[in-house]
C-alpha cells in the first residue's frame, strides 16, 4: 500500500517488471568503451521502457466508494449501540454512589471502607471496558478500510494487466494529463461491484462489569 500513496508507482507482471530508472554511464577513454556502453544504454532503454501510463485518484475512488459509507454507517451504529449501553451502566453507578453515601453515617466505618473499596474498584472496571470498546470500533474500523484498500490496489493491478498499462501515478502527483489516462471511474466502478454484498463483522466482548 505505501507504493500506492507515494508519487509514483510501479506494477509488475509475469517476467516483465516495470519501473522508473534512471541510467548513467561513465565515459570510457576509448572510443571503443564508449560504444559498448552506448550499445549498453540501448538494451536497457529498450527493456525498461514505458510505453502506456495511467493515473488514478487512489484516496478519491476510496472516499467514493460505497463500501466506505457502508464501513461509516455500520460503526456509526456500534458506537451508538456502545454509548447506549455504557449510559446505562452510567446512570446504575451514579445511583449506586447516592445508596453509598446514604449509608456513611448508619454503618461501620470498616464495612463502608469495603463498599467504597467495591464501589472503586466497578468504576475501574467500567472505564477500562469502555476504553476496550472504543480501542475495538476504531481497529475494526481501520481494518475495513484497509481491506477496502488492499482490493482496490488489486482492482487497479488488474486494469494495468488488461490494458497493458506499464506505469500508474498517482493523481496528487500530477499537475497536467490527459483525461482519457485517468482510470478512477474504472477502479471506482469495479470497486463497488465487487463490494456490493460485502458483509463487515465486528466481533467486541460483552463488558464486564462487577
């Protein structure tokens, strides 16, 4: 993926492996040198030459595409759902508090050290399970978006394959091009073909609470 976010980068197939190279040579002394190192050039130029290029707007085909907004609206949902469960957990807290403080004055001092010692010791457990699930929605969201990602590198190596394209840049990385070379449509389009009943699973254990 980190070739994908640099300015330019380069897709291999079968024997062929395209790539940007830049070439230079010492001059001999001889005339004789000078010509096999010039035959030299020639043979490299002509295997790594590139003869069709690309460009693809990568962050704009993944902000477009559906699955992203599928990705947003199902954890939209699990923090909606996880706000309403540890609001809950909240309000039986607080009124656990008000019993507690209640009992100050009507019972030992050692018994109410213990249910204050309790009492801590459930806040504690509250908190480290609502930073759990937090900590779970953002993994699970970045996953999904970096599985989306990693299909639609692969959505893009096989346009490349198909059109024999040797060389793709990156939109951001570009100032001037010819609109017919732009493929984000393509990848966009086939992206959300193959995303269309894909199904994201969030798996978070159920809060313990004591």
């Amino acid at each position: 993926l980190s070739a994908l976010t640099s300015a330019l980068f380069a897709v291999g197939f079968g024997a062929a492996m395209i790539t940007t190279v830049a070439v230079a040579q010492t001059a001999s002394n001889t005339v004789a040198d000078q010509g096999t190192a010039a035959d030299s050039d020639s043979d490299s130029g002509t295997k790594m030459e590139v003869r069709r290029i690309a460009v693809v707007s990568l962050d704009g085909v993944l902000r477009a595409a559906a699955a992203n907004t599928k990705i947003k609206e199902l954890l939209d949902g699990q923090r909606e759902k996880f706000q309403q469960e540890f609001r809950q957990v909240e309000l039986d807290l607080q009124q656990t508090e008000r019993d507690l403080l209640a009992k100050r004055d009507v019972i030992a001092k050692d018994d109410y050290d213990k249910m204050v010692t309790a009492f801590q010791k459930r806040v504690a457990n509250v908190q480290k399970d609502i930073q759990y699930k937090r900590q779970g929605i953002d993994n699970a969201y970045q996953k999904a978006l970096n599985d989306v990602r990693k299909l639609a590198v692969d959505v893009i190596k096989e346009i490349a394959a198909e059109r024999q394209i040797d060389l793709i840049v990156n939109r951001d990385a570009s100032v001037v091009f010819l609109p017919r070379l732009n493929i984000s449509d393509e990848v966009l389009k086939r992206l959300d073909e193959r995303t269309k009943n894909a199904r994201i699973q969030i798996e978070l254990k159920k809060p313990k609470v004591e």
